[in-house]
C-alpha cells in the first residue's frame, strides 16, 4: 500500500494508471499471498523473516517520509501545472474546462487523503507489532486494531466511489455534449444553404423594388450583406469547428486558424447587424418625426456614408481584439445600441398613434388629404416591418447574453450545452430576416414571387 501511493503521487495520475493495471495489482497480491504460504511452512528460518519483517518495516517508513515530504514540498505543487499541460486532451473529450481543473484538484486531494489513510494503518501495524513484541494479551488490542483497520479501509472506498461517480457523471456530460455538437452541426450545415438562397433573392428583390425610398432600401441591403456574410462565411467556419470538435481534433493548427477566422468574421458580422438595426430604427424614427425635412436632410448619399462607417467600425473593433482586451467596451456598445433602439421604436410607436388619431380626424373633416393619408400609411407599415426585424434580432440575441453572463461565475456542462444551442439561434436570425422582408413588406413580396417565378418558369396567374 505503502509503494502504491508512493507511485500514485510520484507518477501523477496518467502515468500511474499507464504504469500500475489492475491485472500487475492482482498479479503481486497473488505473489504475496503464495510468498506467505510458503513462509509458514519455512518457520524454521526464522531469523530470515524477522529480516524480511524489519526491511519492509523500515522501507514502508522510508516511502511514507518521501510521500510526506511530496505533499508539502513544490514538486507536489507542480501538479496544477502538470494538469494545465493536459487541459486540450480534456477539452477533447468536450468536458467544460473548469470541470476539468476542479476533477484536478479532486484527484490531488483523493491521493491526498490516501495516503494519510495508509499511513494510518501503517502507524496502527507498528503498534500492533509492538504490542506482539512484549508478549501482551492480544485479544483487545486486536479487535480494536481489526475495527479501526475496517473503519479506515470503508473510509477509503467511499472516497474511491464519490470519485468514480464524479467521473462517471463528467464522462455522461461528455457524451451529451457530444451528440449536442452532431446535432448543432448537421442543423448548422442545412441552415447555412437555406439562409443563404433566401439572402441572394432578397437582396436582388430589394435592388428591384422601385417603390421603396433609396435610404431604406440602402439599409436594408447593408442589413441583408450582413445576413448573408454570416450564412456564408461564419456558419460554414463554425460548421468546421464543429466537425474538428467531434473528432476531437482542436489541437491542430488548422483548428486554431479556423476558429481565429471564425471569431474575426463573426464579430464583424455581428457588429454590423447590430448597427443595421439600429440605423434602421433611428430612419423610421426620423422620417416620422421630420416629416418633410426628412428628405432634405437624410439624403441617399449621406445613408451610403453611415454605411460605410458601420462596416468601417465593425471590423475595426473585430481587428482590436487581438490587440487590446476590448470585451467590456464591445458589451457597452451593443447594450447602448439595444436598449435605444428599444426607446427609438416606443417614440415610433407614440408617434404613429398620435398619426392615426390625426387622420381619422382629417377624414371626418375634409376628403382631399389621400396623399397625406398614404404617406403615413406608408411610413406604418415600414416602421412596423423595421420593428419585427428589432423584435426577432431581441430573441434571437438575449439567450446567448443570458448564458455568456451566466457563465462569468464559472462554467458547468448546462451552460456548454445552452451555449451551442444559443449561437445556433443566433445564425437562425440571417434566415428569419428575408421572411419579415417579404411578410411584411408587400412590395418586396410581390417582387420575390417575381423572381421565383422566372426560376421556376411559372407565368402570371
């Protein structure tokens, strides 16, 4: 027992499972057990096993001062360290990395106690040779040393159990991650196909829709690149990194290079959206405020500037990341974009029914404001689409704030699952944005059944 631990901390624990099996175990308990039959029946060299008897003594002391001075000495230490160095082979069985370093510290602490356990029983078979030595009455010095003897050793299984269901449950997490990660992925690889056939038609309705105003539309295009980038360069990247995950191949430097791509394009992508739909908001609410100073003041020219500055904005704050620590900064900028786009769209809301009051009123009085009642009707129904854009963008994006906060206080195999699900929900927002356009835009619609029916060959009804 003594030696066993004396290798289980010496070797650390991949070496010492490599090295001490269960079938070289059982194979020196036999050797002992048949070297022991054979010493009762040599009772005559006695003088040999009182040398034998001493060694052993005297080397189980030897090897628990060396375990003792390995606990409280650094090299013990360098265990934390040790572990670190094979924190990517855990990572490759999909077992969350703070799981992993806390089964380090559980193993470190399980050897621990062993070995204070054996040494125990070393201390209490000193005691009981001792006692054997000056020719006392044994019979209650060995019941008691048999009762603590048992008491140590069902000490130490419940220790060994508590650890077997700890890898148990860590292995079963692994497991599921596993199939969350097949399941992401083959979702993931049909979503990317479909998104993008449906941003391609959309973009293309939207270069035909002549009735829209050139600012909207200009908009509305940078909303869909945007879409359209993130269904065809970050989900197939994500897809891959999916795939090296599975095979457990996130060692490799075609992994790192992916996933260092994947990260600059979807943090540009994602910084465009998010300002797409706020510029969105902030045009409706301009053009419903204004009035007609709108189109004097918000030009086409200057919108394609705004533009221009979003994307320039966007992928210079993806650049920085690799320069400078910048997560609480991007943090702030989407929650300040969030939270008033929110208020821009209640004054919208305000504003359009304080409009609807205004025209019933008009129509009860006079019969010549057609125009003035198409335009509001208009400017209705594009602050409502641009709203159902906000409202999806919304719950698409606050689970994965949810869970990435969530996880600030430590990372569990729940939060590895829900983070998977939710980056998936986020991409499904590039193929839900073509739909509002043709579900609440009739002009759009019309223009995409146009399309489709020159694709398919389908003539008017």
């Amino acid at each position: 027992m003594a030696v066993d631990r004396f290798l289980a901390i010496h070797l650390h624990n991949l070496r010492y499972q490599k090295l001490v099996t269960h079938k070289r175990v059982v194979a020196v308990v036999i050797s002992f057990w048949v070297f022991s039959v054979i010493a009762c029946f040599w009772y005559e060299s006695i003088s040999v096993l009182s040398v034998m008897s001493v060694v052993c003594i005297i080397t189980t002391g030897l090897l628990y001062c060396k375990i003792y001075t390995a606990l409280n000495h650094d090299r013990f230490n360098a265990l934390a360290s040790y572990a670190l160095h094979h924190t990517n082979q855990i990572r490759a069985l999909q077992v969350p990395e703070q799981v992993a370093q806390n089964g380090d510290m559980a193993n470190a602490a399980r050897l621990r106690k062993t070995a204070v356990v054996t040494f125990y029983m070393y201390i209490l078979f000193l005691i009981f040779i001792f006692i054997v030595s000056i020719k006392l009455d044994l019979t209650f010095f060995s019941f008691g040393f048999l009762l603590l003897k048992f008491s140590l050793v069902f000490l130490a299984a419940e220790e060994d159990y508590k650890t077997y269901k700890q890898k148990q449950s860590e292995m079963a997490s692994a497991e599921d991650l596993h199939m969350t990660l097949v399941i992401n992925c083959f979702f993931n690889a049909f979503l990317s196909f479909t998104a993008i056939v449906l941003n391609i038609i959309t973009m293309q309705a939207l270069r035909k829709t002549s009735s829209l105003p050139k600012t909207l539309k200009t908009l509305l295009l940078s909303l869909a690149v945007s879409d359209l980038g993130v269904d065809l360069l970050v989900q197939p990247l994500y897809v891959a990194i999916l795939v090296m995950k599975i095979k457990q191949n996130t060692n490799s430097t075609a992994y790192k290079a992916v996933n260092e791509a994947y990260l600059i394009q979807k943090k540009t992508l994602v910084f465009a959206s998010n300002f797409g739909v706020f510029a969105l908001a902030v045009d409706r609410f301009l053009a419903i405020y204004l009035h007609l100073r709108y189109q004097e003041l918000v030009t086409h020219k200057r919108v394609v500037a705004v533009v221009i500055s979003v994307w320039v904005f966007s992928a210079s704050i993806s650049i920085l990341r690799k320069l400078y620590d910048c997560d609480i900064m991007r943090a702030v900028i989407l929650v300040v974009c969030v939270v008033t786009t929110g208020l821009l769209y209640c004054k919208i809301y305000a504003a359009v029914r304080h409009h609807t009051n205004q025209i019933h009123a008009l129509q009860l009085q006079q019969a010549t404001q057609n125009e003035d009642m198409t335009n509001a009707a208009r400017l209705k129904k594009s602050s409502l689409a641009t709203f159902y854009i906000y409202f999806v963008y919304l719950v698409c994006y606050l689970p994965i704030c949810c869970v990435v906060f969530a996880k600030t206080n430590g990372e569990t195999p729940l939060l590895s699952h829900l983070w998977y699900i939710t980056l998936t929900l986020v991409f499904l927002n590039s193929s839900l944005n073509p739909l509002i356009y043709c579900w609440k835009m009739r002009h759009i619609r019309q223009t995409v059944l146009d399309i489709l029916g020159n694709i398919f060959a389908i003539g008017p009804h």
